[in-house]
C-alpha cells in the first residue's frame, strides 16, 4: 500500500498546522516498521489503532470524515480497483483515492471524493488539506454522491443482473 507515502504527507500536513488525522486500522506485515518511522518522525496526526473483527469495521468507517484508498505506483494497479474502493463507497464517505488508473476514474465519474498520484506525498497531503477545508454539508453531499454511485454501478445487485443479461445472451447466441 505504500503507506511510508501517507507518513510523509501526514509530516507535511503536520508541519503546516492541519487538523488533518490519519487513523490506520488493522494489522499487517508493515504496521510494527510504520508505528516505529511515525514515532521517529513524532507524527501526533497518525493514530494506529488495532485490527478489529469485520463485523464491527463499518462502525469505524463511519466515524471518519474521508476513506483513504493507497497503492504504490505499479502498472497492475492502475488496471485494477481495490475492493476496499466499492466497501468505501457503500458506507457513504468522500473517498481519498492515491491510486492510479481506473479507480481514480472510478472516482472522479462518481464524484465521491477526490484524487491524488499514487505514491505522490505532496499531492496526497493536499488532496487531504482540501477535504478538511470542505464545509461538512459538502463532505456529506460527496459521500452521498459515492454511495449512489455504488447502488447504481456497483452493488452485488447490479453485479448479479449484468451476469444474469450475459448468460442470457450466451444462451441465445448458443442455440443460434
């Protein structure tokens, strides 16, 4: 995920004053080597808390203000859209998207957040800056305008229908 990339804007964003707080949830291989470089860096704006049962994930998804989706800078990603982006989008929160290719269009045609180069800190620092300078009526606005993208395009309802209409049509191309 690349997440160095959000400790050096979480240190920018720090510097200039922010009220911006990056809360990373979960384990991983990475999280003990991130925990050391933030109190190394003496970064007060990023939290690590652990990792929670799934059941209980949504509650602190919306508690947070923006989602953050990061990926390293990597020819595959930007082929790909991590599923965290549609679980962002269903709970109804502006997403932060720092990876390149389609899920940074996915968002921009949504209009639930904003977007920033992958592995770009000072670009990641400002897309968050922006997102904190936003009225709170706006941030909720985005968030809604993420969740109806996901209901409309990419729910496991529309998802079943799209494979049911091709199956359909396979049928019918088969026995002509």
């Amino acid at each position: 995920q690349s997440l160095d990339t959000v400790l050096h804007a979480a240190e920018l964003l720090q510097q200039q004053g922010s009220r911006v707080r990056w809360v990373m949830l979960g384990g991983g291989v990475e999280v003990e080597r991130l925990k050391a470089e933030a109190c190394r860096r003496k970064l007060n704006n990023v939290v690590f808390m652990a990792a929670v049962p799934m059941g209980e994930v949504g509650s602190y998804l919306k508690a947070a203000d923006a989602l953050l989706v990061h990926l390293r800078n990597d020819p595959l990603f930007a082929i790909t859209i991590p599923s965290k982006t549609q679980a962002y989008m269903a709970v109804g929160k502006p997403l932060l998207m720092a990876v390149d290719g389609a899920a940074c269009d996915l968002v921009k045609r949504s209009g639930g957040g904003v977007v920033a180069p992958s592995e770009d800190t000072q670009a990641l620092a400002d897309a968050a800056q922006s997102l904190a300078n936003m009225d709170p009526n706006a941030l909720s606005e985005m968030g809604q305008q993420a969740s109806a993208f996901y209901a409309q395009h990419l729910s496991l309802t529309v998802g079943v229908e799209r494979f049911g209409e091709l199956f359909e049509r396979l049928a019918r191309k088969d026995r002509s």
